[in-house]
C-alpha cells in the first residue's frame, strides 16, 4: 500500500473485532514504531505492549470504559521517558557499540548533556511527549500499511496506568494506540481545505 493510500484509508478505529494480530506482524509493527524520528535521536519513550484481557480489564475505568480497549488485539500505552541523563547515557553507549569513536561523539554528547539540564520539571515532561507523538505518528500509519487498523486515544487517567501498570515516576503514560482488526465502519475523512491550512 502507498503512503498516501495508507493515509486516505487509516481512520479511529473504534471497535475491533477480537481477533489477535500475528506475532510476525505485532514484530513488523513495534519495529516501524522503533525507527521512529526524534529531536537529537534521543527516543525519550518507553512503550508497553498490553495484549492480555486481565490487564485489559483492569485498564478499561481509566480510559473511561472505551470498548476499544476490550475488543483490539493489543494496546500500545507510549510513555514520555523524563530521565534524559540516562537516555543519553543509553545512546552514547548503542553509539560506540556501533563503531563510533568515544572523541568523534564527545561534543554532540556535551550538547545533549547542557540541553537536558536546560529542560527541568514540566518543560522535560512536555518536551519529551512531544516526542512520544511523533513515535505515534508512525504507529498510526504502520498499522495501517501492515494491514489492520488503530485508535489514537487520550481519554484515560494517566496516574491510574501507573499505578495499574506499576510505572517509575519518570515513564509518564503520554497517549495510548490500540490495534487490530477494525468491526466499524469509517465514516468519511473530513480535513480542512488546503486554504484554510496553508498560508
């Protein structure tokens, strides 16, 4: 499927119809979603694969008893990372594991080091799911190009997934995306003239 056939067809899928996406495919997916952009290639996200109907059920009141929940194959709950030092520390290493020379990598370190001092307090959280939303972009479409169907979601209790789930303090549930087989029926895709977005 061409990208802009995936982007006309893909749509909010708001009931699916239980069956469980392949694992080849789930793969294919996660793999889309990992080669995702980032500001600096920090990938400040950790994402949590949610396929079992316990753990469904326990989430379903904090997303306020959306049917999505129960009826996709998995949930993806994308959390913003806050803990730059460490995920710079992470990509220093996957950097020289990869061939890069400890010198030829110092002063783009140093620069992730004094940009993540700079971001402290709601302004790393608000940086860092910005980020998570471009990982979702990705997940969106990927989905679609493999074959089945999504739903962005923002309407659930952040505080409640990590107590739920169990989450440290810095991986903050940011916006979640279910995924499966879609047993709706799209409505039209409605978007705003190009002279009312262009200018």
């Amino acid at each position: 499927m061409e990208l802009n056939e995936v982007v006309m067809k893909r749509y909010a899928t708001k009931k699916f119809d239980g069956k469980q996406i392949p694992g080849k495919k789930l793969n294919e997916l996660l793999d889309i979603i990992r080669f995702s952009a980032s500001s600096y290639n920090m990938q400040p996200w950790k994402i949590k694969v949610i396929s079992d109907g316990e753990t469904k059920k326990k989430l379903l009141e904090a997303t306020y008893g959306q049917e999505q929940i129960m009826s996709c194959s998995s949930i993806l709950v994308f959390c913003a990372d806050t803990d730059l030092e460490a995920k710079i520390a992470e990509l220093e290493r996957e950097m020289l594991e990869s061939g890069s020379k400890k010198e030829s990598i110092a002063g783009f370190i140093n620069t992730l080091k004094g940009f993540s001092q700079g971001l402290q307090g709601k302004e790393r959280l608000c940086w860092a799911q910005k980020q998570v939303y471009l990982a979702l972009g990705n997940a969106i479409n990927g989905a679609k190009s493999l074959g089945f169907d999504s739903c962005p979601m923002e309407g659930f209790k952040p505080q409640e997934y990590s107590r739920i789930l169990g989450l440290p303090e810095h991986i903050v549930p940011t916006v979640l995306c279910t995924i499966g087989y879609g047993a709706d029926t799209p409505r039209p895709k409605m978007r705003l003239p190009k002279e009312k977005v262009y200018f």
